[in-house]
C-alpha cells in the first residue's frame, strides 16, 4: 500500500472492484471457460458470485461503521465517502442486478442474443452506481455516471435486429449525452466558485455566496437541467417512454430502478450537499418539477396500450413523488426517499418480470390485451402482477402504501398542504390506469394459449420481489431502521 | 461579475461586430453575377466525379474505434512516462490495471472477430 492507496482506501473500493473484476471476467469466461451454448448459466452463477462479494465488502463497511460508532468515513481524500446513506442504495443497486441477471437467461435465450456481454455490462453498470452513491468529488460522480449510462446505452439497444431496440438506444444515447453536457457545464461552474472539486468544499464557497447569486443559480440550473433529465422528470422525461418501450424487457426493468435509484441519490447528494444553501431557490422550483411529473406521468399513462409505455409513465409519475420528499426537505421525507426508493424497486421490478414471462417465442407480450385472460392461463402470474399494480397504487397492505405514506406525511409535517393534497388526488388517476391492467387480467378471455414462459431464474426473482412487495408493506420496521440509518441531513 | 472577464467579452463583441460589418459592406459593394460553374466544389480544379456522401463498409468503424482505444491508451501513457521515477513501483502497478482493462476489451474485440476484414 501507498499513500495514494492506503487500506482504507481499499476497504472503501472492495465492491466496487469486485464488480469490475467480475464484470472483465464474466466478458472473458464467455469465451475461453464457457464457451458452449449449454454452459451459459454458468455464467450468472458468476455473476452472483460477483454480486455475493461485492455485498460482502458493504456489510464489512456497515459493520465497520457501527462497531466503531461512526457516521461515515471517507477514502481517497475525501473522493468517496462510505456513510449509511452510500451502503442503503448499494445495497438496492445489488438486489437490482442480481434479480434482473436472474430474469435475463431465459429472455436472451428467446431473444437469441449474446450473454457473457450482457452479464458483464450489468456489473460494470452496477459498478458505475457504486461511484454514484458513495462518491462525493464532481469528477468521481461524473465518471460513475457515465460509466453507467454507457453500459445502458448499449444494454437498450442489446436487440441488433430489432428496429425498436436500435431507435431506443439511439434516443437515449443523444439525450443522455446533451444532459451529461449539461451536468458538466455545472459542475464546471461549481468548480469555479470553489477552486475545488470535493463536495465538502463546494458546500462552503457556495453558503459563502447569497443563494440568489447569479453564478450559483447557473450552477444551481445547469446541474438540475443534467440532472434532471437522468431521474426523467417533466420537461425532462421525453426519452423514457422511447426508452423503455424499445429496450429488451429484462434491461427496461433494470434501468427503471437501478438507474433511476442511482440517479436519485446522485441528486440527493448534490441537492443536500453543495446546494443545500441555495434551498429557498430550488425547493420552489423542485415543487414546481415535482407537480409537473405526476400531472403528466399520470395523465399520459391513461391513454396508453402498451403495457411497457404504460409503466415508463407510471415511472414517471413515481419519480415525481420522490421528489416531493425533497420538497418537504425535512428528515422524514429524507427517509422517504430511501423507503421510496427501496419499494419502488421491488414492486417495479416485479411489474416488469410478469412481462419478462409474458414474452414467448411469437408473442411480443407487450399490449393491454396480451395480459387479457391471465388469470384463467396462470393464476400465479395474475395474482403477483395484481399485487405489484396494488403496491405501485400505493394500496395498504403493500408496500407502495409504506412509501407514500412517508413522503405525504413529510409533506404535511413541512406545512405543504397543497402539495400533499395534489399528490394524493394524482393516486386516484392513478388506481385507474392500474386498474384497466388488473380489468384487463381478470375479467377478459385470455386472448392465446401459449403457456408463459417459466425458468427457475424467473420463478425465484418473481417469488422474491412478490415477497418482499408483501413483506414491507406487512412488517415494515427493519426496513424503516435501514432507511433510517441513511439520512443524510445531520 | 468578475471584471477579469470584460476583455474577453469585449474581444467577442468586436468580432462579431467586425465579422457582419466587413460581410455587409461587401454585399454591397460587390457585382452579383451567380452561374453553374461557380456552385462547383473545385470551381478552378479537377472535374468532380460522384458524390462525396458514397457508401463505404461498416468494418472501417469498427476498425477506426479500435484504433481510437489504443490511441488514448498512449496518451494515458506519455504522462506516466514522463514521471516514471517519481512515480516508482506505485505507477507500474497502476497503468498495469489500466493496460490490463484495456487488454480485457482487446481480448474481447479480437475474439469477437472485430479484426478479422471479411
């Protein structure tokens, strides 16, 4: 060890590089150790290994963390910091991936596409996320970013011969870099009122300055334009339902919560970071945004008859409330996000693994009346995409309604009544488009006979996020004392 | 606003100034006497043949980003060169994991027949 890499630093980074290894040798075992088509599952066997180690390295650092009774440590000179918020959300991108490698056996298979790529790009895009959550220097963040946001890039566009597939890549590649340009642009702004690329820095020459500063609030705009665009809130949001219409199914499912998840810590970090003394600027304006979202999320995912479009708005709509929990700014809604955050990904994934199964052979599985007559062809199905459309409705026992809760009660507590009451008007449009799916499952004629498709990989993931859908909603504390641990304002 | 930038933005101001006044004065002064010659690429060179937007193979993109990789892997190692004593056994060690990345995807491209021309 140097002083450039002390051990420290290397306890910070053990995920990260385990994913990193995992993710160049799965690419590599994908020739030379498993080279025949029959010895493919191999490879997400490695792939959560890959995962298991990296999970490893965070429970180290969160035992590390709570013997020695500190709220955070940092590595690399204060580029990355470890702190409960950092391991929550690493620990969310991990369950992701894994769930969503599980899924994807089966789908490449029907897809007859490649698999050590596509194993290899979901790590190194969790890698990408790990620098998101814990980094805490601009030029760290923006790396992880891009890091992810390439390896999407090409997972969207992971069809070669499908039209949708290329068009959607390409969507998202050009918007995706025009926001980055945006994002660096106000980094470089920040990096010019600091001297500094370090967070903590940033932080004090900008409570140095008035919040209506004009340079601060370049830097304020630019940043939230990038950022903006990344968690797809409205006027931002254009590229999502392109995006996750076109993508494979599997990898729609993925950039939906990990991405998103990523994304929104990256900007939970930077909000109450280095812009936290501009508040009286962008909490309006967050407000604003926020409302914007749910009205259009809501509204357009009324209209639609694709499935997979149907639940980008949905998303959308989704990311709207997380962001009011900003808007309330207070611990409460802090901790929302997480729970947010945390539930989301389960009861989303879930949604999108009922369409990962409804994809056969000849059957896109993708249309309103694909899921016609479900219950009659697999009560199973039926049954678990009812409770991830209840969850996703925020209806107790589930989940969904733990997450809305904490956010409209931070509203409240903040004296946002308004807010509180759009929010929750916007859940009953909301319980509608949900419920034409449910209509649609439970009381049409089924519109094909062909059986869904089914692998253990598929049967495992639904099971565990059915589960933990119910789970939280029923028992919620321990979740609640993680999220807990990972707020942020001290 | 930082009044170290006020060369800068007069310097822009000038420009554009100078650029659409010199183009004005010249619309005006000059003849206008337009014809096929003149719309030419090489009004006073070889005959053009075709067009220029032809369609080539796509294996030259694959080629031209292969050779993009390996070039700014060289620029990533100029510096470290450079300061290769300073930088001891610590800088080996670090462009070893960087060249090692690289050779990952080297691995990856070659045996993905990305070098092979047909």
């Amino acid at each position: 060890m140097s002083e450039f890499y002390t051990s420290v630093d290397h306890f910070a980074l053990v995920p990260a590089l385990m994913l990193a290894l995992f993710g160049c040798a799965v690419l590599l075992f994908d020739f030379f150790v498993f080279p025949a088509p029959r010895q493919r599952k191999w490879l997400i066997l490695f792939l959560a290994l890959g995962i298991g180690f990296a999970a490893l390295g965070l429970v180290r650092q969160y035992m590390f963390l709570s013997s020695e009774g500190l709220a955070e440590f940092t590595a690399f000179r204060g580029a990355l910091t470890i702190d409960g918020f950092a391991i929550f959300f690493n620990g969310i991108f991990l369950a992701a991936s894994l769930i969503v490698a599980l899924v994807s056996y089966r789908y490449l298979e029907i897809e007859g596409e490649h698999h050590g790529e596509y194993y290899g790009l979901i790590l190194l895009a969790n890698c990408g996320m790990y620098f998101l959550a814990t980094g805490t220097d601009l030029v760290t963040l923006f790396v992880g970013l891009e890091l992810m946001a390439v390896c999407f890039y090409i997972m969207v566009g992971f069809l070669r011969f499908d039209k949708r597939s290329n068009e959607a890549a390409i969507k998202y590649l050009l918007l995706g870099a025009f926001s980055s340009g945006f994002l660096a642009y106000g980094f470089s702004v920040m990096y010019g009122l600091a001297g500094s690329t370090r967070l903590g820095d940033i932080t004090a020459a900008l409570a140095a300055r008035s919040a209506w500063d004009p340079l601060v609030f370049l830097a304020l705009a630019t940043t939230a334009v990038g950022l903006f665009f990344k968690v797809s809130v409205v006027p931002f949001h254009m590229w999502a339902p392109d995006a996750y219409e076109g993508a494979p199914t599997t990898v729609t499912a993925y950039l939906s919560v990990a991405s998103k998840a990523a994304s929104f810590a990256f900007l939970v970090r930077i909000f109450l970071g280095p812009l936290i003394s501009a508040r009286e600027v962008w909490q309006p304006l967050l407000a604003a945004v926020a409302v914007a979202t749910l009205t259009v999320g809501n509204l357009a995912a009324v209209t639609q008859t694709n499935v997979k479009r149907l639940l980008a708005y949905s998303s959308i709509s989704h990311a709207g409330y997380v962001l009011l929990g900003l808007v309330a700014g207070n611990p409460t809604g802090i901790k929302g996000i997480a729970v947010y955050l945390l539930v989301y990904t389960f009861m989303n994934l879930g949604a999108f693994l009922v369409l990962v199964a409804l994809r056969r052979r000849d059957i896109l599985g993708e249309e309103l009346e694909d899921l016609s007559g479900l219950m009659h062809k697999s009560p199973v199905h039926a049954v678990l995409m009812l409770i991830f459309l209840l969850s996703l409705a925020g209806i107790p026992p589930t989940a969904g309604f733990i997450a809305k809760y904490y956010i409209f009660w931070a509203l409240i507590q903040a004296r946002e009544y308004v807010l509180a009451a759009i929010a929750a008007a916007y859940v009953a449009v909301a319980i509608y488009y949900y419920f034409r799916i449910v209509r649609s499952m439970f009381v049409s004629e089924a519109a094909d006979r062909e059986p869904l498709a089914s692998s253990f990989g598929l049967r495992l993931a639904l099971g565990v996020t059915g589960l933990l859908t119910v789970a939280i909603g029923v028992y919620p504390e321990p979740w609640l004392a993680l999220a807990q641990n990972s707020v942020l304002l001290r | 606003m930082p009044e170290g930038y006020l060369p800068i933005f007069a310097l822009g101001l000038f420009a554009a100034i100078f650029a659409v006044a010199v183009l004005g004065l010249a619309k005006l002064v000059r003849p206008s006497a337009p014809g096929e010659v003149k719309q030419e690429a090489y009004e006073c060179g070889i005959r053009a043949v075709s067009d220029s937007r032809g369609r080539y193979t796509v294996r030259f993109y694959v080629v031209a980003i292969l050779f993009v990789i390996f070039d700014v892997e060289t620029i990533f190692l100029f510096p470290w060169a450079v300061y290769y004593r300073q930088l001891g056994w610590f800088g080996v060690a670090e462009v070893a994991v960087f060249l090692a990345i690289l050779i990952v995807g080297y691995i990856w491209a070659y045996k993905k027949g990305a070098l092979e021309w047909i």
